[in-house]
C-alpha cells in the first residue's frame, strides 16, 4: 500500500475554497491505461446518476439558498462526495493517469488513496448572486473549461487539452518511460481550475473562480497579503478597507 498523501493544507489557507491533490504513483503500469476505459465502466454508469441526482439537488439548493441563505448541509455534504467520487475516477483514469490504483466505491474521505477533494461548507451564501453566477457570470470560465475538458464530462476528459497531456504522459509510460512530472503538475492545475468552476456552478461557493490554474499535486497555501506601507515622511499607515 502507497503512503497516504501528506497533510493537507488548512482550508483558511486555501488560494481557492477547495482543495484538489493528487500523488504521482511511481512506477506506473506501461499497458494499464490503455485498458482503464473498460475497467471504469462500472465507475461511469454509478456516476451518470450520480451527477443527474446531483442536478436535482442543486435545484433544491437553489431554492434553500434563494430563501435563507444557506445551502443545506445534507445536499452539500453529498455534492461534495460525488466530486470526490469523480475526482478519484478521474485521476485513476483520462483526467490525469496519476495511479494504477482502482478508485473506491464510497463518498468518503480514503487517506490512503493518493487523490483528495475536499470543499469547505459555507455558513452563508448570497441570494441574490444565486440568480445569476450559474449562467451569466459563470459565461467567461464556460468557454475556458470547454477548451480544457473537451467532451464526455468531468471524470474522462477527452479531446480537451488535459486529454491530450494525459494521452502524452501515457504515451511516455508505453515507450517506457516515466510519467514526466512537468505534465503531471500542468495536468493538476488544469483540473483544479475546472473542479473549481463546477464548485462555483453548482452554487456552493460564492468565491469567483480565478483565471488561472495553480499546478503541482498539493494545493500550496496563499501567500498572505503584504502589510500597507506608512506614507513617507508621515509616518501614516493607511487604513485597509474593509473586507
């Protein structure tokens, strides 16, 4: 058995509320993922309904949150155990081929599977920006996740760019050599920006995603921000505005 992965960082030092990891496992098969497609089967068909209830709840939660503000706790905890569930999938398989080890069937937090999703429950949420960040703000991150997952969905990422790194790396692994950790780390981040904008389309962060991916296996925390420098020759320090 592999070693868990190291301690995640604390969520209030997330860059963005959700922490995304993943561990190179070393050495992989040279011929498995050619055939990991047809061992994730049952994976897919438990998935495709778990994303349609996964729909119908947030519709709920739409609702719940337009009304008080809250996303209701038992709809959240089980979104966010779908999107563990397909994080798993998805980097045992074409999201990023980092494990030959076969994902497990649960919800649940497994420390010793070396991928990790967790998305931290938000006490209050706007109701008003309910209204509009699923659609009209969400229409720039649309297209960018369109160019990076391609089709079929979350946990296969075929003909999008994360696909075609991946299908690199597998070509590397058939020519026996080992996966180049330099698309590892781009693969990481471009998933991690995706996951992130389906957090904020299924309404459970109010956050906005930002523009950018952050690479590499382990959420690296935020760096905190500088202090405000004094006026020269006052001695003044300004008043930071309010958060």
């Amino acid at each position: 058995m592999s070693d868990p992965l190291p301690p995640p960082v604390a969520d209030a030092q997330l860059s963005y509320p959700l922490r995304i990891e993943g561990r190179l496992d070393e050495p992989l098969s040279r011929w498995l993922w050619l055939v990991k497609w047809v061992l994730l089967i049952p994976h897919y068909i438990v998935l495709w309904f778990l994303f349609v209830a996964m729909a119908a709840l947030t519709v709920i939660a739409f609702f719940a949150i337009l009304i008080t503000g809250r996303y209701p706790r038992p709809i959240f905890n089980f979104n966010v155990g779908v999107l563990r569930w397909a994080w798993r999938v998805g980097f045992y398989g074409y999201s990023a081929l980092g494990t030959d080890q076969y994902p497990p069937f649960t919800f649940a937090v497994d420390a010793a599977y070396p991928a990790t999703l967790d998305v931290p429950y938000p006490e209050h949420l706007s109701r008003g920006l309910v209204l509009v960040k699923w659609w009209l703000l969400a229409i720039p991150q649309y297209l960018v996740v369109g160019v990076l997952v391609g089709g079929v969905g979350i946990a296969v990422h075929l003909w999008g760019l994360i696909g075609v790194l991946a299908l690199l790396a597998g070509v590397a692994l058939l020519a026996a050599y080992p996966y180049p950790r330099s698309i590892f780390d781009v693969v990481m981040g471009l998933n991690r920006w995706a996951f992130r904008v389906l957090v904020y389309v299924l309404l459970m962060r109010d956050e906005y995603p930002p523009f950018r991916f952050d690479p590499g296996g382990l959420e690296a925390p935020s760096k905190p921000s500088a202090p405000p420098a004094p006026v020269p020759g006052t001695g003044w320090m300004p008043v930071p505005p309010p958060v």
